[in-house]
C-alpha cells in the first residue's frame, strides 16, 4: 500500500489484509522470531535458534512491565547487547504514565511512524467514504521537547515522535486540504504559544474548515478552554494583520503565523467578537467555523467521558474517533465506520503491524496456555489484549479489555471495555472505570440545565473510618449556594453511589465503606494537573489522559488545594433488586 493511493485502493487494500488475519499473523509471528532470535530474553526462557511457532508458544510466558524493566533499564544506559531486539535501540517511546501512575519506557522500532502514517491514511479514506470531506483540518497537535536518557537513547511520546519524524514531515501536502496550522506550529514545544498559533490560523481560514480535532478528547476541550481565556487577544490580532510578540514569541512560529495572517480583517474579528462574547457557548464551533462537518477525535476509554462538552460546543457534530493506538504498538486498529456513534465504536485490529493473542477476561490463573489468537476469538466475549511486536514486547499484556462484536472479512472488530485492573476499593468492593464512568455519567444528569462535568477524577479517603470513595468534579459553571441547586447536587451524589455494584451497596450497608463523597473544583484544575505533568514528565499535552483514580501525592494536592465544595451523601443506597 503506498500513502498516496486513492481511496479506493486504499480500502481495497483494507479488504485483502483482513480476508485471511490467521495467515497474515502467523507470517507477522515467523518475521519478528526471525529477526530476534538470538536476543537474550528468549534465551532466558530456553529458545535457541530460530523459534518456531510452536517453541514460542510453549515457552514464552506472559509478560508486564515489572518483567522487562531491568531490560528496558539496560538499555536506556546504553547498553547494546541483544537483550530485547536484534538492533540497538536508539529512540524509546514514553507512556503518558496516567494509566498505571508510572511513565514506562518501550524500545520504538523502526516501522513505528510509517504504520502510524499508514492507519492515518486508512482512516482517512474511511471517513471519505462516509462523509467526503473538502476543506482544511483545524487538528490541535501538541509535540514535547525530545528527553535523552543518560545513555544517549532519545526519548518521547509515540505523538510527539510521530509528528516530528521524517515520515510525517516529509509528507504530500495539498494546500487545499491539510491543516489550517504549518509545521512550524505542529513543532512548537511551548503549548501556550502552540494552542494561540493553531487557533489563531484556524480561525483567519474559519470558512475553509471542513473539520476539527485533536489526538484525544481532553486536548480538544482544552485547547477550546484556551480559546475562551484568549479570544480577545486573538481578534485583536486578526484585525490588525500581525501576532502580538507577546504572545508568541517563538521566531519560527511567529513568521509562519504572520504569514498565513497576511492583512488586517477586521470584518472577521467583529463577527469572532460576536460570538465568543455571548454568554451562551453552545455551538460555538459551528458558529466559528461554519463549513465544519465532523470533529476527529478518540472518545473511547477514558475519553468518553468529554463527548458531552464536545457536543455542548460543537452543536452535537458527528464525531469520528479514527484510530486505537498506545505506546506499546504504535496504531493497533482503525475504526472501519468513523461516524458510528460514540457508543460502541468498533475498531478493526491490523494484522500485519503486531502478533495479536487475546487472554479471556475472568482466566483463574491466566497463563500463557489460555491464550486465544486473533483469528479464533469469540463474538461477544471479553479479552485482554497481549502482544508481541518488532520491538522487542514479547506476550506483553497491554491492560485494555476489549469486547468482540462484530466481525469485517475474518479480522474481528472489537469495542473497548476499559482497562484492567481495579480502580477503587476499599474493603471487597471492586470498582472499575467503565463502572465508575457509568456512574458519574448517571450522576449528571441530574445537574441544572447547561451544567456538566469538564472532567473528573477519584480516590480512596483511608483516614476516615470506614474509608469511602471521594469523586472530584470540575463544572462547566459555578453552583450557587441557593438550597434548590445544593439539593441537586445532593441528589447528584446519592445517584452517583446507587449506581455503583451490588458488592459497594452491600458494602455501604453494612458499613465497610463510608458515604460517598463529591467534592468540587475551582475551574482550571485539571489543568493545572496537566501543566504538572506534562512538566514533571516526558509526555505532551496532547498525550495526557487525566487519570480516573488519583494515586499521586502532588496531583491529590493540587485537587484538594482546589476544591471549593464538599457535598457528601446522606443516605444509605437501597439494595438493588
């Protein structure tokens, strides 16, 4: 397949690579023991030679990340043994460490940014096919400065090394249909200047935007938080033709912006003016950027959580979540129909980019000899995703949980359940993210008209006794202290808990688990929690996902130093029936 292909030869490519993923994977299998084969780690483990499939399966266990640390240590000294691969590792991909707590380092092969620009094709061809698209893409990309670990290997996320790499930079550009923002802006490491820059050059080419986006949800909504802090300084720059330096002062970025400025257009910051002065922000996206027809975005997982605010200030656009991507393997499946509705969006595992198997969800021992490969899963049941790659991850379990629901030639298409592993618990209540998310979002719909949750995140309260679990809101607007909306939020709170499990209400009942807490927080938390992370670690703003259980001392900090309402529930929850 080659990027440049039409759509139609794209698709058509798509067609042949699924009709037969037990073949694809199995060849996928024999390339990557090929290549690794006198590596260390398949020593430690009694493979000799060149594996087969079957001395693989038979020998190699299941791994995590505690496995392969000391390799991956080893590595990032310097050290140019064959310990995981082959070849020595020059470049290492970092996790946005949100997931488990703890940025964790992987080895990024050498095929990472051309699979990445691949699926990036694909996926655009699939959203031509449901809706062609004419026009420029306003696409909030944040890159961070590359990290160097003492023994000279290069670090950074799979985002920020995807957008700086000579496979994306060197890419075919149409004028007519990239992004409103040049490279230069793309490049920026500063995400005040960076987030002014996109939005300033969308908004001057506002009639030839088709669509919006960013890599994750949350960096959307936060890049459109920035244009309510900023838009005044933004139409005064439009009307006069030229950046403020004070603003940005980034040489590169400011000549590139003034260049796509090029004359004063005061009729366009009157009617911008207009619109982001009005109380009301519903719809603003389309009332900025008329011609808009789709938001680009990844709203699975965790990021479900922000549809609601896209659909609040996008006037309830079709979204597109394209791609379903990690650290681990640079893009691991497509969303095959990207105007499906956000629940449950289906994305098309790629056979020819990783050895994908599949451990059943509930496995008592769950041993490598439970294992299910990508061709033999089941419809409708639960798996936790394992993979082996070129880079070196052999068996590795990723910790999402996917369901199959559907199938497209013989490849399965599979919805994401959550991540494994429990996020709440504080006697033998077990509470998860998909559970927790459902709750928050049964919550909501109990607040006033017009208020909804920016974002939320929780943890366990251990120093009260018995402990209870404390959910943090941010609101899109400030609750008053009249009687009729704090007995809303009482409600809220009371919802949020009865829609927890059986186990957590029985718990509540009998008193292992105290009463539910909500507290509230100042607007702009989460992000300040982001500017703390992505500061303290080497990750973009555009990687971020706010984590849906707290654990981290200074991020619990700045919660708790900013919350301005504490609501607790003040009922014990019924049993369910």
């Amino acid at each position: 397949m080659n990027t440049r292909d039409s759509d139609d030869q794209i698709l058509d490519f798509v067609g042949d690579i699924t009709r037969d993923v037990g073949a694809v994977q199995a060849g996928i299998l024999e390339q990557i023991l090929a290549k690794n084969a006198n590596v260390e780690y398949f020593k430690r483990h009694g493979l000799c030679g060149v594996p087969s499939r079957d001395d693989f399966k038979r020998a190699m266990p299941l791994s995590s990340y505690t496995d392969i640390e000391s390799d991956i240590t080893r590595m990032a000294s310097g050290d140019d043994s064959r310990i995981l691969t082959d070849a020595p590792v020059r470049q290492m991909l970092t996790s946005s460490g949100t997931s488990g707590g703890k940025q964790k380092l992987f080895p990024k092969s050498e095929t990472y940014d051309i699979e990445s620009v691949l699926m990036n094709r694909i996926s655009r061809a699939c959203l031509n096919k449901q809706i062609p698209i004419q026009g420029k893409s306003l696409q909030f990309i944040y890159v961070r400065k590359p990290g160097v670990t003492p023994g000279g290997v290069v670090t950074c996320s799979g985002l920020s090394g995807y957008f700086t790499s000579p496979a994306f930079l060197n890419r075919k550009i149409d004028p007519s249909s990239g992004f409103t923002s040049p490279d230069q802006v793309l490049l920026c490491v500063d995400f005040d200047q960076s987030s002014y820059a996109h939005l300033l050059c969308g908004l001057v080419q506002s009639t030839q935007v088709a669509t919006l986006g960013a890599p994750f949800a949350s960096t959307l909504v936060r890049s459109m938080k920035r244009l309510s802090d900023c838009w005044r300084d933004l139409c005064q720059d439009i009307r006069s033709g030229k950046v403020n330096s004070n603003i940005i002062s980034d040489l590169s970025v400011k000549h590139a912006v003034n260049a796509v400025l090029r004359k004063p257009n005061p009729e366009l910051a009157d009617a911008i003016e207009r619109e982001c002065s009005k109380k009301n922000w519903r719809g603003i996206i389309t009332r900025l950027f008329p011609n808009a027809r789709v938001i680009q975005t990844i709203v699975t997982g965790s990021m479900q959580q922000y549809v609601p605010v896209i659909d609040f200030l996008s006037g309830e656009l079709p979204i597109a979540s394209p791609l379903y991507a990690s650290s681990e393997c640079s893009s691991l499946g497509v969303n095959l129909s990207p105007l499906s509705p956000p629940s449950p969006i289906l994305y098309t595992i790629f056979p020819s980019f990783a050895y994908y198997e599949f451990l059943p969800v509930n496995c008592k021992n769950s041993s490598s000899g439970d294992l299910v490969e990508l061709a033999d899963v089941e419809l409708g049941k639960e798996y936790e995703l394992v993979i082996t790659n070129r880079a070196g991850l052999y068996r590795y379990r990723v910790g999402d949980v996917l369901r199959v629901v559907d199938f497209y030639n013989s490849a399965p298409q599979f919805a994401f359940v959550r991540r494994a592993g429990v996020l709440l618990s504080v006697d033998t209540d077990k509470t998860d993210e998909l559970e927790l998310h459902t709750a928050v979002v049964n919550a909501c719909s109990l607040l006033p008209q017009d208020v909804f949750v920016v974002d939320y995140t929780s943890r366990v309260d251990l120093c009260s006794h018995p402990g209870h679990y404390v959910v943090y809101w941010e609101l899109s607007l400030p609750v008053s202290d009249s009687s009729v909306e704090l007995l809303k939020l009482k409600e809220c709170c009371s919802m949020l808990e009865s829609s927890l499990s059986v186990v957590y209400l029985r718990n509540r009942r009998e008193g292992s688990v105290g009463a539910m807490e909500i507290k509230l927080l100042q607007n702009g938390t989460f992000d300040r929690i982001v500017d703390y992370v992505v500061s303290n670690r080497e990750g973009s703003v555009a990687q971020f996902k706010v984590p849906r259980c707290a654990r981290d001392p200074t991020m619990i900090d700045i919660l708790e130093s900013n919350v301005v309402r504490s609501i607790q529930a003040t009922h014990i929850p019924l049993p369910r029936l």
